[in-house]
C-alpha cells in the first residue's frame, strides 16, 4: 500500500473547478466525494478558467495549483491520433496536467502554467470509442519496431498516468479494458512510482515506460518526481505484477561529464532488474528539445534549471510547426552524442532494444 504521506506530498485537493454537469457522471460523483472538503467552483468549460490561465508572473502559485487545484470536466472531440514513435496511435486523453514539475516538460503550461491536472469524468465514452477503434483496425498484419503483436496506444501523452491512478479509477479502467481487447495494447511513460498498480492486473497488455535519467541531472530539473532509484527498484514488481515494463531515456541532457553519470545510471539498472525484466526492456532515446518561451517562463521559478536547459553555445533554433521558437543540440554535437549513448547502452545494457534515438 501506498503511504497516504508519500502522495499527499503531491496531491492534497484543496480546490476543484468542475463543469456544471459533473454530477451526472458516475466518475464526477466518485471524485467530489474522495474530497469533501475541498472548495468547489463551477465553471463553463475546463480549458476556460480565467483565474487560473495564463498568468506568466504568478510563478509562486504554481506548486501550490499544481499540488492544492484539481479540475473536472467532460472530454468532449475523441480522437485517436496515428503516431510512429512509441505507439501506433496517441488515445483521446483521459486527463491532462500533471502535479510534477518538470522544468522541461512541453505540456503547455495552461490554467496559471502550472497546469494542474485535469481529470475527464465521461471515462466511459473514451473507453467506447477506443474498443470501438481498435476493432476497426483488425489485426495487426506484420510486426514492427513498436511492437510485434499489437497495436499500441499511448494514454499518457499530456499527463502523468501514475498520478493520476491516485486521483480515481480512470487508469485502472483503461488497463483492464485492454485485458479485453484482443489487438490492442496501451502504454504509458512516468516518473512516479505507484505501488497501488500493482494491483490492476494489465496481464501484459500494459506497457509501462519509467522515465530515468542520471541521479545529479534528475535532482535538478525532475521536480516533484520519484527518485531514479526508487523507479529502478520498482521494476521487478512491476514486471511480476504483469506489466510489460520499458525505459525511456528522455530527454537527454549534456553537459560536462554527462557520459560517465550514464554509464553509472546504466550500470545500476543493469545490476538492478532481474532476468525477466531484462528480456523485455526496449527504451526509446530522447534528445532535449527546449523551448524559449519556457525557458523564459523557467527563469521566474527555477532559473538553476535553465543553466543546464538553456545553452546557446551548443544548441541551435528550430521553429516548430506551430511557429515556436525551440532549440536542440547543434547538429554535428547531435550526431557524435547519440551515437556515444547508443554505443554506452549496448556495451552495458545489450539486451535492451533500443526502438529509435534522437
């Protein structure tokens, strides 16, 4: 069981925005139950809460949203997007926000830019239209680098999916949906360790994906998260609790001596998981990609961060298909890196697919 400390140290309800038909929501009535006592404040729409969007300056009310806010509403265009990374397809949300903060996080930082969770209460409309999308597809004719078997859904796009398993029982659904679905497979990255889920019985049709990175680059800039040890150690039971369990190595940062802290992240997953978990592991490698209007934003609440983040010497600018202005690695600096991680994981850690680096 989870100490009641350990996650109320990221999730203490004080306020609840809700729209005004959450009642007639089995998943709304279960929610504003859970927390009695918090304040509830009707709104029109959940993306439409003028007194907590966008407001850049009030950078000291952000852990507070993050930790003390909760929203409710309804998930209204239910879409499933096609994807070729980790999964084949991106699934309708059924939240969005997160009670960490990441200081590289790309989630928009909506609703005060602490963006603090959202939770959809018509769970069951998503949960239909995702059965019903998956029979669509049929089977899956050949294997692929994603996966041999199934076709996969990412459920974790815009939030943290083991925190918001500490909120109510939408993750656990979607789980046991897919022990239902003979084609399909969701899947998930975090980093936060929930040992509740062991208990939700994915039986291999759940992919989960522990976010790590170095232990002194994680202390930085992984705010309110799971230590990397505790998310290592974590993965054995996860395994034997009958998910299917991966890495994700995103996003990389460099900086001085930042090979040798991988080699001693590796070295420690290596003498850390079991034989089982080994013949599984696939990660995917992820290069930082910052953004200037976050790194702008970064500087009002976590300027140490961006010493790291925000490096102009060594980064260069690449608009994105919305017009904003990112940057990553310099190309040449690029290249020789990932290729040195790709090398550095197949010396310590052979067994482990690597789906793609970038």
């Amino acid at each position: 069981m989870m100490h009641k400390s350990s996650i109320e140290r990221l999730v203490d309800i004080h306020e609840i925005y809700h729209e005004a038909d959450i009642h007639d929501f089995a998943r709304g009535r279960e929610i504003l139950s859970k927390y009695p006592d918090a304040r509830r404040i009707e709104v029109r729409s959940h993306n439409d809460i003028p007194e907590l969007f966008g407001f850049s300056g009030s950078a000291e009310d952000w852990l507070w949203n993050k930790k003390n806010v909760l929203i409710l509403g309804s998930k209204k265009a239910l879409q499933a997007r096609p994807n070729s990374r980790s999964s084949h397809w991106i699934a309708p949300s059924q939240s969005n926000g997160c009670a960490m903060s990441c200081s590289y996080c790309y989630v928009p930082r909506r609703k005060g830019y602490a963006n603090p969770i959202t939770t959809f209460v018509n769970i069951e409309k998503i949960m239909g239209y995702l059965e019903r999308h998956a029979g669509r597809q049929g089977a899956k004719p050949t294997a692929d680098e994603i996966d041999p078997k199934y076709w996969v859904y990412e459920i974790g796009e815009n939030g943290d999916c083991s925190i918001d398993a500490t909120i109510c029982d939408n993750v656990k659904d979607l789980i046991q949906l897919y022990t239902h679905i003979p084609n399909g497979k969701l899947t998930f990255a975090t980093k936060f360790v929930n040992p509740e889920m062991l208990g939700y019985d994915p039986q291999q049709k759940t992919r989960i994906r522990f976010s790590l990175m170095p232990h002194k680059i994680s202390k930085l800039v992984d705010v309110r998260t799971s230590p990397i040890s505790d998310r290592i150690q974590a993965m054995n039971d996860f395994a034997s609790a009958g998910y299917e369990v991966n890495v994700s190595f995103a996003p990389v940062i460099y900086y001085e001596n930042w090979l040798e802290d991988w080699r001693e992240l590796l070295t420690e997953l290596n003498d850390s998981i079991n034989e089982k978990t080994k013949q599984q592991l696939s990660t995917e490698i992820i290069f930082l990609t910052h953004n200037e209007g976050l790194h702008d934003v970064n500087m009002l609440w976590h300027p140490m961060a961006e010493e790291a983040l925000w490096r102009p010497d060594i980064q260069q600018v690449k608009y994105s298909q919305t017009g904003q202005r990112n940057v990553r690695y310099k190309n040449n600096i690029k290249r020789e890196i990932v290729g040195q991680l790709v090398d550095l994981c197949k010396e310590l850690i052979p067994y482990c697919q690597i789906r793609y680096a970038f």
